[in-house]
C-alpha cells in the first residue's frame, strides 16, 4: 500500500532535514504507527504522505503508483484525520458531512451512520462552533471516512479525547483494520501504539531507528525473568527468578508451594522503555 525509499525533505532555513532518508513499507490492512517525540518528523512525513508538502527527494509509491503521478483522484482513494480539527463552525456537524460528501461523489457513506459511529448523533443539527474539542476531534474521523477510503492517515487521532471518546475512536480503527483497510498512524503515545499497530517505526530527528512489532521488540529487550510478589508479615516483598529452567528452578518452586503469592508476572518493558534505550530520548 505504501512504498517509502530515501525520502529526505528540509524546510525552508531548517538548519537539518526534518526528515532524513527515511525507508519503510506499509502493508495492506495493516496498522503502521511512527512513533517519536514532537518535531521528530513524523506529521511532515504524513504531510508528504498525503500531497501537502512537494520539494521532497527520494521515491514514493502509493497503491502501486509514484506518488508524483497521482492527480486529484488520489483524495477519493485515502482519509485523513488531522491532529488539529478543522470545520465550518457555523455549520452544523450534518452540514459539514453533507458538504464534504458532495465533493467526493456517488458511493460515500451515509454522514447520519458516521455521526451515530462516533457518538455524535444527537448532536448532528448543532453547529460546530458550540461543539467542544473532543467532540470536533470525533467529527474529523467521521469526515475522513466518508470516501470510504482504502488508506487512512491518522495523526494523534485520540489527542483531546476523554477515556469513553479515545475508545471509542480506537475501536473504529480496528473496524477499519477487520475491513481490510491500511493505516498510517502518527503519534507519541506509547499506549495507543502499543494497543494499535502490528508495527512501530521509532523516528527521532528525522530517522528511523528501528521497526517491529510492539510485542516482539518488548519481548527483545526485557529483563527474562518472572518477578513473585510475595506477602510477609504485612508487607509485601517481590523475588524475582530467571525464566529460563523456571519450572526446574527449585527456589521458584518452594516459593510457590510455601509462600502467600500475590502476583506473579514477567517483567518486559514498555514501549517506551523500549523507545528510550533505542533512542536514548523520551517521546514527551
């Protein structure tokens, strides 16, 4: 779906590239999120992604086409849903989905179905204006989906959201995902990357220091070891053991059958654990 080789772009007096000839690949129906701190490159690179941004060196194919190439067609095959909303705030959330609507022609989604998936039904006939954040927030992914696009871009898509609104939102990506469509995701928030994405790419100064899956790359670079928290005399105290040979370790084994055990689990890192020793940076 997304084919990315060299790709450099420096901004106008920028004193380094804001993107550094980055390399990847996104397949379909996969979720790929670039992970980094603010101003590590990611919105430029969705931004060029997306045909906001020209002037960029190195070789870009989307659905099997040099990006170059791709005219006007190319918004009616992708959806974009951007950090910062963006509406007619005099109109209402219908009118904003019905003009949009009108742009793309036959076969969209119905806009009263999207404002009823993102729990804005009710509110349907209510201008934008007196919307809050996270309400504008839920109406930018109900417009992104309107074309029913086959290739999503999303940059911080739950950024403004309340816990019930985020979910909601996450939930609707993995819909998009079960459909057999692709996602660029964009962000710095290790929970929703985590959740999210079959693959991270960590990004910092423009470059790519690594790709995998989550799971695989906490898995990787944890400590292999099982951490037993224990209760003793009103306290609780943790042992921890090698997890290779555990079943055969005899200290882990009289542990269990001696001791009150109140938890056992493995001790992998986070995601951003993961990013910091990779990166040596923080994504905040």
């Amino acid at each position: 779906m997304i084919q990315v080789r060299g790709l450099s772009f420096r901004y106008r007096g920028g004193a380094r590239p804001a993107v550094d000839g980055v390399s990847f690949e996104v397949e379909k129906g996969e979720i790929l999120g670039f992970l980094g701190p603010n101003a590590a490159g990611k919105t430029t690179t969705q931004k060029i992604l997306i045909k906001l941004l020209t002037g960029y060196s190195g070789e870009i194919r989307i659905l099997g086409k040099d990006l170059e190439r791709w005219g006007p067609e190319y918004y009616s095959k992708i959806g974009v849903v951007f950090e910062f909303p963006s509406h007619y705030q005099k109109l209402t959330a219908l009118e904003n989905l019905e003009f949009f609507r009108s742009l793309h022609g036959p076969g969209t989604e119905d806009p009263l179905r999207l404002l009823e998936l993102v729990g804005l039904r009710d509110d349907a006939r209510t201008r934008v204006s007196a919307y809050s954040k996270g309400m504008q927030v839920r109406l930018n992914f109900a417009r992104a989906l309107l074309n029913k696009p086959q290739l999503l871009f999303l940059d911080e898509p739950t950024a403004g959201l309340d816990p019930a609104g985020s979910r909601g939102i996450r939930d609707l990506i993995r819909e998009q995902k079960a459909a057999g469509h692709t996602v660029f995701l964009t962000t710095h928030n290790m929970f929703i990357a985590d959740e999210l994405c079959d693959r991270v790419a960590f990004i910092v100064d423009g470059r790519i220091e690594l790709v995998g899956a989550p799971s695989k790359l906490k898995i990787e670079r944890g400590e292999h070891v099982v951490s037993v928290g224990l209760e003793r005399d009103g306290r609780i105290v943790e042992r921890e053991f090698p997890m290779k040979g555990l079943a055969d370790n005899p200290g882990f084994v009289e542990t269990l059958r001696t001791e009150k055990v109140l938890t056992i689990h493995s001790k992998e890192p986070t995601l951003e654990d993961v990013f910091i020793r990779v990166t040596g940076r923080r994504l905040q």
